[in-house]
C-alpha cells in the first residue's frame, strides 16, 4: 500500500493497537522463542546425552592414569642394542670397534667424505656461520638456498624447486599441504614411515594397493570412479591423488611408471614420486625415475626426494610446475614452521650435483657394481633376495620364515658375524606401528660406488660365511 | 590461519562473532543500511523499513546459510570445507551468545518492521516470508541439513 501522507507516531500506535489478530499471536510467539533463547544453554551437537551422577562417579572411579613414561622395555629394546660408530663414515667405517666396509649408510655417490665438497663446506661456514636461525619466510633464505632450488630445477629439468630442511619432513608435509578431508590417495602399501605420517596428517581417505601391483591400483581406481558416477557433484569437488616411490625403501622395487603416468590421465589422479632412492641412481644424468623411463618430468606433478642419501646433505627438495610447488611456500608446513636448511649443506649438496653434472658415469657404474653384488648374493643358500637388479640399496630376507622373533634373531646374529668380518651391514629397522601388512624383516645392503670389485666380492664371501654358519646354528638348535 | 606468532585458532570463522565490539558494528552497521534505505524520497517510511528487513534477511541467508568454507587456507585439513558459516560459528556448537544474537536480530526487526508498515497485509506478507528465510535455518535440527542436496558440495 503506497501512502503519500507523511508518517505520524499517533497514527502508527492507533494501527499498532487495531493490529490484526493473527499478528498479536505471532508476535507473542516470536517473544516467547526470544525468552527462551536468553535461557537456553548451549550444547554441543554430538554430546546431548547428560550423565547421572552415579554414572559420573563410576566413570571417575574406574579411570585408571597411564604412567607419564612408558615402562622402559617398551621403548628400548634389549634384544637391538644400539651400535655406536666412532669416527668419520665414508667407505668404511669403525662400528663397535671393528674396522668395517661400510654396506649399510646409503652413501650411493661416496660423496660423504669427498674433499672437494668439505673444501666448499668450510668456506661456507667462514661466510654463513653455521645455522640459518630462521624459517625461510623470516630472514631464513640465503643465495645459496635459493641457488640450491634453481640448480635442482634445472637438473631434474622442472620448472621449479623447494627445499625442506628435513628429508623426513618433505614428503610428510608435502602430502597434506595439497590432500586435505575428504579427498582421496591411492597409495602403495609398501612406503616408507614419513609417506604414512604424511598420509596421516592430510586426514584424508587412504586406499592402499598391493605393492607394486598395477591390476590391483587399475582395479581400485575403476571402483571409485563408479562410486563417483554414482554422485558426479561429489566427486566433482574431491581430488584424487596417487603416492608411489621410485625405489621403494622398503623392499627396494622400482614403481611401474610408464603404467602410473597412463593411470593419472585416464582416470584423473595427482601423480606424487617420491624419489630418495633413486634420485642421483637411476637415469643416464642420474635424474631419477623419470630419466630411467624416459618420461619427461612434467608428465608427473610432483616429484619428491630427500637429499641425505645421494647427495650427501641434510634435508629434501620437491619439484614441478611453478603452480603446484609455490603452494608449498605457504602451505607446507615443514617449509613455513622450520628453519630453513644450514648453508654449509646447501652447498655440499650444489657441490654435490656439480660433481654429478660432471662425471655423468658414475651412475651407470653405480648400477652395474649393484647388479654385480646383487648377482653375487643371489645364489646363496638360506635368504632371498628382494630389489630391482640394478638398484644399489636391496633387501635380504630368510627363505624359509620361522617366526618373527627367530627371524630377526637370524639375522642379527648375520650382522654380527659380518661386522666381526669387516662387513658391515645392518637389519632394516622398523617400528612396530608403521606397517600396513607383516612384512619380514630384511638386512638392508646399500651399495656405494667407492666399492671397488675385490670390495664387493669380500663382502659376497663374508656375507655368505655368516648365513652358512647361522642356518648351521638354526638347524643345531 | 597463519598470521604470525599471534594466539590463533585453526579457523578463525569459528570465533569471529566473539571478537569485541563485533556485535555493535553489525547493528551498527544494519542501521546505516537502513537510515540510506529512510534517505531516499521515493521510498515511505513503511516501504523502507519492509525494504530494510528484507535486505538484512536475504544478505544474511545468503553470507550465513549459502557460502560454505572459508576464503582463507586453514591449518585443519579442510575440515569446514562445506559448512555454511553459521555452521561453523562456535565449531557447531548451538545457542551460544553470538547465535542467540543472530536469531534475535532478525525477529526485532520483524517486529520493528510490522510496526512501521502500520500491520498492512502486503507487508506483513513480506515480512514474515524474510523472517521464516532468516530463522529457519538457524534451528538446531536443521544443523548441516541440505534439503533436495542442493548446496551440498
């Protein structure tokens, strides 16, 4: 109703007091719902049920307090004493005394050690000091972290890099800085501990797929696109992504690339590699996976890796499109919460791809003295051998399982016996919680370059002596 | 949200209608609205007052019960992801102060209102149909309700 004459306060009350009905009522509803409001409590939507106070006196008397520290059996265990390493570690190494070759640090390249990288360090530390004392976003970033992403960009061949001060916490903040609730990754059950931290930390839906096994992952990911037919607005708005390893820690396999990269684009997964194992390993130039299998770099989205096995350093890059990895830079939050990586292992680590970069052979040599080994310990009765033929770090099992407990005593009486032998290797330590399925427990043989022929032969011999005599000491048991 | 070394919570969302002096910069600012809506010649006093209430209810329907999410990257992996805001007011928890404000505002200037309009039957019409739009979703048992899904993802 349009009305031209002015407003006026005697006019409106004398409405107000011929109001219709229908108002007064709804009007005395609307002041009954606000008294209400004022003297409601306020309540969380799961937590409605109220207990009784008996209820509450039981529930506060059967409450047992766990001990503020575990009992200490649980936490060190006494059948895996700690070996204490004396001395620089590079090609052999002084374990509990014994003066070893060294089989267990993952020193691929031999570059731990190397003097022309100690020679670059030093100066670094008379320049930098040692410590950045700061996270890349507060006075953090020095020219060399910034020359170290541009050389790994370059040498990987993407478009950009970022570094993490902690190769453990690359991959681990990697992952849920792009997976959050709701969204879905497809992952190996092989990964190494960080890759589940990581998964665990993103909150999201995880699906595993045997190792390694392409038909199971084809056979997973048919099945969630017909769940996500069923509700195409849902899974409009969920990201999928798939996290396999180059070479697996765990069992030293190589992942299937070509079959992942063809997976990614027919059924619209996020490709992650994560590449510690087998950056500076496989490939002619050494690229990883990717050079090893032809596939050009930007075909995956991200490609991850730790620095402190080939390299030598400390800590662990990511690399891809300049759209995906400046995520990161806010978003990852090893990178935002940590101070930035110590210039002095920013700089191993650029020498440490110079000398790559200039002795292109070494990886090549690397592989064939791993087949080599690999071919060596193959034949020996009593352990099987797991790992791809050409990769430097593999696993030994025992053929014939007994029990875990024996298992694992078998095979740290054969470290013993090695390491007594000048061969030092180790037992895949593992902690009970990380795995997703039982696997056996496994020596872990990590081959470095330095190792010349009559090396990896005394190591075969040794290796083999210690196995005979175990079996023996089984079989007499 | 990372905003430096200041006491934060993983979404600020949640705790935004607590912060001091928020509640009077609402009215405050729903007033202005209303005093521009009261300037302009063409519009009576009855049509601006309706005019008002239905702007407050409509721009309130559509920032608390339409947007879902948060404009800014938060610390806990999505989990609001596809909650409305008043949602994610208080973490979900109902009838707390700043949600007992927000289903009051609206029946006071309901009944301001119907005042104004002098109880004419278009007006009352108007008014009760932006009242319904701006408290129904507010009930407890509609709490995360899509109906017929849409605005679901």
């Amino acid at each position: 109703m349009e009305m031209d004459k002015p407003w006026i306060v005697a006019e409106a009350i004398q409405s107000a007091l011929q109001a219709p009905f229908y108002h007064f009522i709804l009007e005395g509803l609307l002041v009954i719902w606000i008294l209400r409001l004022i003297f409601s409590k306020s309540y969380k939507i799961h937590q409605k049920e109220t207990l009784t106070k008996k209820e509450k006196e039981e529930l506060v008397g059967s409450w047992q307090p766990e001990p503020l520290v575990p009992p200490l059996e649980k936490t060190l265990a006494k059948t895996r004493p700690y070996r204490l390493v004396s001395g620089q570690v590079g090609k052999n190494i002084v374990v509990d005394g014994y003066k070893c070759k060294n089989f267990a640090s993952m020193n691929f390249l031999g570059l731990v050690g190397n003097k022309r990288v100690e020679e670059k360090i030093e100066k670094c530390i008379r320049t930098y000091g040692v410590g950045t004392c700061g996270p890349r976003g507060f006075y953090g970033t020095f020219d060399v972290h910034l020359e170290l992403e541009e050389r790994i960009a370059k040498f990987i061949g993407a478009e950009e890099a970022l570094i993490y001060s902690y190769g453990f916490a690359t991959i681990a903040s990697a992952i849920p800085a792009y997976a959050k609730r709701g969204d879905i990754i497809f992952v190996d059950e092989a990964v190494c501990f960080a890759i589940q931290k990581g998964l665990q930390a993103s909150r999201s839906k995880i699906v595993y797929f045997k190792h390694n096994d392409m038909n199971d992952l084809e056979d997973k990911l048919i099945e969630q696109e017909k769940i996500d037919k069923k509700n195409p607005k849902k899974a409009a708005v969920i990201r999928k992504f798939m996290v396999v390893e180059g070479i697996y820690m765990n069992t030293g396999q190589i992942c299937d690339l070509p079959k992942l990269v063809e997976f990614k684009f027919k059924y619209k997964v996020r490709l992650f590699v994560e590449e510690s194992l087998s950056f500076g390993v496989l490939g002619d130039h050494g690229r990883g996976v990717t050079e090893h299998f032809n596939i050009p770099v930007s075909k995956l989205d991200l490609v991850v890796a730790c620095m402190e096995y080939s390299l030598a350093s400390v800590g662990g890059f990511c690399c891809g499109r300049h759209y995906v990895v400046g995520h990161q830079r806010l978003s990852g939050m090893g990178y935002v919460f940590s101070a930035s990586l110590p210039s002095l292992l920013a700089r191993a680590a650029i020498e440490g791809l110079n000398i790559s970069e200039e002795n292109p052979d070494i990886f090549a040599q690397l592989r064939q003295k791993a087949a080599f080994l690999q071919d060596l310990l193959k034949g020996i009765k009593g352990i099987e051998l797991v790992g791809y033929p050409e990769s430097p770090c593999f696993h030994l099992r025992r053929l014939h399982p007994v029990t875990p407990e024996k298992d694992l005593k078998f095979l740290h009486d054969v470290v013993n016996k090695c390491m007594k032998n000048g061969i030092c290797i180790t037992v895949a330590s593992r902690l009970k919680e990380e795995f997703l399925s039982e696997w056996p427990a496994s020596i872990r043989i990590a081959v470095s370059v330095e190792m010349s022929e009559e090396d990896l032969d005394e190591a075969a011999r040794v290796i083999r002596h210690a196995v005979e005599e175990a079996c023996n000491k089984c079989k007499g048991s | 949200m990372h905003t430096g070394t200041t006491n934060q919570v993983a979404n600020p969302n949640t705790v935004v209608w607590n912060s001091p002096g928020i509640w009077i910069t609402y009215l405050l600012t729903t007033g202005f609205m209303h005093l521009i809506l009261l300037s302009m010649p063409w519009f009576t006093t009855s049509v601006s007052w309706t005019l008002t209430n239905v702007l407050h209810g409509v721009c309130m329907y559509f920032f608390l019960h339409t947007i879902k999410g948060t404009p800014f990257e938060t610390s806990d992996q999505g989990k609001y992801r596809y909650s409305t805001h008043w949602e994610q007011i208080d973490s979900g928890t109902q009838f707390t102060a700043a949600r007992k404000f927000f289903m009051t505002t609206p029946i006071v200037l309901y009944i301001l209102a119907s005042f104004y309009s002098m109880y004419d039957f278009t007006h009352f019409v108007v008014n009760t149909l932006v009242l319904l739009l701006s408290l129904l979703p507010k009930l407890p048992q509609l709490h995360g309700v899509r109906i017929f899904g849409i605005n679901k993802y």
